[in-house]
C-alpha cells in the first residue's frame, strides 16, 4: 500500500481494524457487548426477515411484467375466486413454509430477475414457448415433496370422501392406496397447460420413480 | 447449480450454520468442533425428512455434513483468535 511506505511499522488501514477487533475490549464492559451484540443481532435478524416476508406477497410476484400471464390464468380458477372467499396467493403454492428451503426457494428466484432484465418471457409467444420448460420444473420440484405446498392447506385425512363428486372420491381412494400425489393428477391447477403436458409429466414421474 | 448454492444458503442461515457456528464457539479442539458441525448437520436432515432417514436425499444430507463442519471449525478458529480460555 502506498501510504504505508513511510511508515514500515504501521500496519494498514485493514490490518489495525482486524487486530482492533480481535483485542480484548478496555472500555466497554462483558454485559455491554453482550447486550449491544444481542440487540444488533435481533435487529439484523429481524431485518433480514422482514425483507424475506416482503417478497413472499402476492404483490411482489406479479409486479413483473414477466408474471402477468399467469396471474390473468390464475384469477380465473379456484384458488382466487370461490364461493367460501379463502385463497391460496402465489407463494402458497410455489414457496416452502420450512425455514431453509425457502431460503433454497428464494435464491433460486434470483435467476427470475435475470430473466425479467433480459426479457425472456415478456410476451405471450415466448412464454408460451418457455412454459413446458417452466411447468417442468415446478412439476419436478412438487413430485419430489410430494406436493408438499398443497399439503400445506388440503390432506387426504380431512377430506369427507362422501361429500366429493365420485369420480374425485374414487380417485382419492385410489390415490391413497398407490401413493399418489396431489400434482399427479391436477396439473394445471392454477393456470393454462401446454398442448403435449401430458406426455411431458409422465417422462418427469418416471424418472422420478426410477431413481427412488 | 443454482439449486445447490440455494442448499448451501439454506444450510447456513438454519441449524447446520448456525448452531454449528456456536458450537465450534464452545470448544479449542478443532476435531470436536467438525464433529459437532457434523452431528448438527445429520439431525437437521433427519429433522427434515419427519426422522425417517428412508426420505433423506443423500445430496442434501451432504451438503447439511460440510456446511456443518465448516460452521463448526469457523466457530473453533474464533474462540481461539478472540478468546483466552
């Protein structure tokens, strides 16, 4: 460092503030650390959560242009409009309630705003050409947690099978019996599918299945 | 890749990195403070997998391990820069 020249014994800018903080401390007592250090870590913590919570809304994910699309599909199914007003909003179903994997969820996302920059799905064409790709994705993710976010609302144990239409009873029992999951069968359940989905989701199941 | 780094992420900002950081913290001997990194790491797979180890993936279990391990040394080597027990 230049200005260090001068002065062989000093040690630079850097150095001083390592030592200084690795030195035992001559003016400030073991209490008044702990607490300063315990009330900074509240208000990092605490900080780092709120931040996290602000992009975990509804509104964060369809401020991009990118995410208009399915939003407009979405309003338009169940899950937005029905006739007991419960909802289940975007990170309902795409981000986990489990601390760590939604830490996993969100730095994952960070390619989104990458993708939002460059304009990779910002008409309806491309988005049409990037959704199998997409959909894929989301489907691996539900079929490997067993639709763990659909979980987080819906369970086969608290459904009155005598109540559901039969063809869903039935399909319930079944899926019950043969281990099923929920995104086996309702794909599409918040918005519109590509043409050859079916084929697509029945690669990605075996797959799965082969490498349990 | 990027579901990796985000396994990483997870880790480090849950039990693995955080309470292995605070274990480490607790002992001088560098091997000890790996093992509770370890330790640390392998039950918060088991935690997650609803203790049924048949459901952990053996990449994040991995993963919780190193990042452990490392949380834990990191936590050995500032006991003992910051520490004169």
């Amino acid at each position: 460092m230049a200005n260090n020249s001068s002065n062989e014994k000093r040690p630079g800018f850097i150095r001083r503030i390592w030592n200084g903080f690795w030195s035992p401390s001559g003016v400030l007592s073991l209490g008044f650390l702990l607490i300063a250090g315990f009330l900074g870590g509240v208000m990092a913590w605490g900080g780092f959560h709120w931040a996290l919570e602000e992009t975990n809304t509804e509104q964060f994910c369809t401020s991009c242009h990118s995410m208009t699309k399915n939003w407009d599909e979405y309003t338009e199914t169940i899950h937005y409009n029905n006739h007991s007003g419960v909802r289940a909003t975007c990170p309902d179903c795409h981000v986990p309630h489990e601390w760590q994997y939604k830490v996993k969820a969100k730095i994952m996302a960070s390619k989104d705003l990458y993708h939002e920059i460059i304009g990779t799905i910002d008409t309806d064409e491309k988005y049409e050409d990037h959704r199998l790709k997409m959909a894929t994705s989301v489907w691996t993710k539900m079929k490997t947690t067993d639709s763990r976010e659909c979980r987080n609302c819906h369970s086969f144990e608290y459904m009155d099978f005598t109540i559901q239409e039969t063809r869903a009873a039935a399909d319930h029992q079944k899926a019950l019996d043969e281990g099923k999951t929920c995104i086996d069968c309702h794909q599409g359940i918040a918005h519109g599918l590509p043409a050859d989905y079916l084929e697509q989701y029945k690669l990605i199941a075996e797959g799965i299945e082969a490498a349990k | 890749m990027l579901d990796i780094l985000g396994t990483i992420a997870g880790n480090i900002l849950s039990l693995p990195g955080i309470f292995g950081l605070a274990l480490g913290m607790m002992t001088r001997n560098l091997l000890l403070a790996a093992i509770f990194g370890a330790v640390i790491g392998v039950i918060e797979t088991y935690i997650f997998a609803g203790f049924d180890f048949s459901q952990a993936e053996p990449l994040e279990l991995t993963i919780a391990i190193c990042v452990g391990v490392v949380a834990g040394c990191v936590g050995r080597a500032i006991r003992v820069r910051g520490a004169t027990v």
